[in-house]
C-alpha cells in the first residue's frame, strides 16, 4: 500500500524556474528519501533526511521535514530540461528497513 | 559491478506460466530487497533480505511469490501460476546495513513482467 500522497501529480514549469514538490505520510518515521525515476524504470537515490533533521541541502536540491505535521517538500531550484522524471517520496517506517514510496510528482520542464 | 543489475529486462509470459526474475546486487551489500511498481504508481515493498535470510516478506501478495538469496548475494524473486495482474516492474535494490544506521537503497533498472 502507498504510504501517501504527493502534490501536485504533475508539475510543469520553464527551465530556471523553481519546482517544489510536497509529501504526506502517515506513520511515524527514522527517515526520508527522495528519488527521482526516468521513464519508468530505475530509481535514482537524491536525498536522506532523518527524523531529527529538519532542513538538508545537496547542490540544487533543498528537502525539509516536519515530522509533527507528517511532511516533507523537496525543492529543485533553477531547473533543467535534464530534471524532467517522476519524483517520489519514501519513508523509512519506524521498526522497518522496506521503504514505503508515495505515488509520485511527474515534473516537466520545458527547454 | 558497478551497480545493481537484473536479469532479463523484460519477461513476456502466458498466465499460469512459472517466472524467475534475477538481481545481482551491488558487492559487498547485505541487505537486498524487492519491490513492485504498477504503472502510474509508486514501488510496492515486496520483501527484504538481510543476508541469506528474509527478514520481512510482509509485502508478498500471496503463496506464488518466493524468493531466495542461498548464498547472501544474488536473489532470485519466484512467481507460481502467473496472473494477468502480476504485470509490473519489479524492481531490486541493495543497501549496505550497519548497525543501527538506515541508508539509502540503490536500485537496479528493473525487470518489466508481462502476463499475457
């Protein structure tokens, strides 16, 4: 089962604008992951952030956490044309190794 | 090798057929795991591996899904009298597991099933 939703499902802005994509879930957490998935297929690791954290930076990605209100938003600043892929959310549950992944932010970005 | 792979990318097979999808994953990682991804969505936790056992297989749908991991490396997912619903990406990935530490996953491209 999903662990919950992503907002928006899809995103289309113009390269060099700022995308920011947001993540709900449900159960309490050890930590967060964002991936990025290119058509379809393997999943490419971005960001970890644990429970205790709440703010990390990696080059243009910025990913906060607000464990009290159980969400996480993923920002890509000044974007490309080569960020164009599906993004999703996964926490790493309490008491668990498996991931439990959202359904996923399809974002566009037009040259 | 430089990544988790798996064997074959795509697999087209008739309902009822027995499958075996394949996943090397990347060396001197302990800890494997299975996930399945329907179109649209996001992957589904199938099962998790910490060396040669399984350690949680709370995701498998049903009885016709096994896998195995003899010797603490490759895996092998099993599916028994496929149904047209198994169609999906099956994906794998491998982490390296220290002790008290969650790190993050590194999937493989994934083995895109069929079930005619």
């Amino acid at each position: 089962s999903q662990q919950g939703e992503e907002d928006p499902q899809a995103l289309s802005i113009q390269e060099g604008e700022n995308a920011t994509m947001n993540c709900s879930y449900k159960t309490s957490i050890n930590n967060l992951q964002w991936y990025r998935q290119n058509s379809g297929r393997g999943l490419v690791h971005l960001i970890l952030i644990r429970s205790n954290e709440r703010e990390k930076h990696s080059g243009r990605l910025r990913v906060t956490l607000d464990t009290s209100k159980k969400s996480s938003s993923l920002l890509i600043t000044a974007s490309r044309a080569a960020d164009t892929a599906s993004y999703f959310c996964a926490t790493g549950d309490t008491g668990r190794r498996a991931l439990t992944f959202g359904s996923g932010t399809r974002l566009q970005v037009q040259p | 090798g430089a990544g988790v792979s798996q064997t074959p990318s795509n697999k087209v097979t008739e309902k009822g057929k027995y499958v075996e999808l394949r996943c090397d994953p990347i060396s001197g990682h302990t800890a494997l795991y299975w996930y399945r991804q329907s179109l649209g969505q996001g992957p589904e936790f199938l099962i998790y591996f910490q060396g040669t056992g399984a350690a949680d297989d709370s995701g498998l749908p049903n009885d016709r899904f096994f896998a195995v991991r003899p010797e603490g490396s490759v895996s092998t997912l099993k599916i028994q009298r496929t149904e047209r619903g198994d169609s999906a990406v099956y994906l794998c990935a491998s982490s390296f597991q220290g002790s008290g530490s969650y790190n993050e996953q590194f999937f493989g491209p994934g083995t895109r099933l069929t079930v005619l």
